[in-house]
C-alpha cells in the first residue's frame, strides 16, 4: 500500500512537470506581434519614385534627327504616360536642346518639368541627360491571411484589414503623387465659361410656350 502511494505521487509529479513544460512551451510559441486594437488600417500604400535617365548627343542647334528618333523610342519602350514626369539636364541650357526634347515629349502628351532630379553620375560635355520619374503605389505584404479562420479572439483588428480597399486605390490611382500631396489645380478660373452656358438654358423660353432649342454658346471669350 505504502509502494502504491509513493507510486502515485511520482506519477503525479511527473504529470505536473509535463503540464508545466508545456505550458511554457505554449508561451513560447505565443503570437508576440502587436496588436492593432483600433479600427485603423495598417496597411497603407507606399509610394516609390524611379528614375530612369538617357544620355544624349547634343549641339547648340539642338539634338540631331537620330538622337531624336533614339529618344522616341526610348519612350515607347519605357511605355510612357500620365503620371510620369520627364525632366532635362542640359549643362549648357540650351533652349533648342529644350524645345527638341519637348517636341518628343508632346507625341506622349506629356510637359517638360522644370525641377531635374538628382542622378547618378556626371554629364559628359556635348551630352544632355533625359531623364523620366515614374511613381508608383502598392500595398507591401498584401494580402495577409494569417487568421485564415477568421477568429480574433483578443477582438482586434483582422491583420489584413484594409488591403482590398488600400490596394485598389493604389492599382487605379492615375497619378500616385496625388496619394502624397493631393491634385493640385492648375490656377485656371473655369466658373466664368461654365456659367455662360447654364445661364444661356435657365434665360432661355420653354419650348411648350413657343420658345425655340437652345442657342449655340461658344464658351471662349465674351
């Protein structure tokens, strides 16, 4: 009987440092992430700028016929559009090096910037640099689906909260500057033009009460 009981307490002791370990090997194996315990989506777009630069063959008349074909295509195959801002580094100033590279510029509908980034490197004499900034958007680690139970027993918030909404508005934004900085206007008043026209339809007589269609209003000039 005495055998049997001190038996029984081993057991039990050894039942009670299984359980210890492993609860401390739980513990150990813990999510120690923060938590996100508000509403508030962590996952933010990021917003990234690239530069891309070509170096051209210039004169004081301005760049040659095949320089300006090379800059062409050079466009074409960077798929050049909204969005993208092309910038000249011409050491020399040269306004007909400026008004050739606008002209390329323009097939593309696209302005030339005033503001050149930092590039790598330095502009050989008789060079000009091209270069293009391309910004672009994304939502980094999405989609997350580490609670792919979808149960959050803390009651926070889900870890991929906001990547759907998030990572659609960066795909279709059409300038990612605007997630920085917002559109800006370009200064231009159009409430004056506008309004000709809605004046123009609430002066003009019912057509039940005899009254004729709506006159053509040009909205330039007076």
């Amino acid at each position: 009987m005495i055998a049997m009981t001190t038996r029984t307490k081993r057991l039990a002791a050894t039942a009670l440092a299984l359980s210890i370990g492993f609860g401390l090997s739980a513990c150990g194996t813990m999510n120690t992430e923060p938590q996100n315990m508000s509403l508030n989506s962590v996952n933010q777009p990021v917003v990234e700028r690239n530069n891309f630069s070509l170096d051209l063959v210039s004169s004081g008349s301005g760049l040659t016929v095949p320089e300006q074909v090379r800059l062409a295509d050079w466009f074409e195959m960077l798929e050049l559009g909204y969005g993208d801002r092309i910038a000249l580094d011409d050491p020399a100033s040269s306004p007909a090096v400026r008004e050739d590279v606008a002209a390329v510029a323009s097939r593309f509908g696209i302005l030339l910037s005033d503001t050149v980034p930092v590039t790598v490197g330095y502009v050989d004499p008789g060079n000009v640099r091209v270069v293009v900034t391309r910004t672009t958007a994304h939502v980094p680690g999405c989609p997350i689906w580490k609670d792919e139970y979808g149960v959050e027993v803390g009651n926070q918030t889900s870890p991929g909260f906001g990547c759907a909404v998030n990572s659609n508005i960066a795909a279709m934004v059409a300038d990612p500057e605007h997630l920085l900085n917002g559109a800006r206007g370009s200064g231009d008043t159009v409430v004056l033009t506008s309004n000709r026209a809605i004046d123009s339809y609430r002066n003009a007589e019912p057509t039940g009460g005899g009254g004729t269609a709506l006159p053509e209003v040009s909205s330039e000039g007076d």
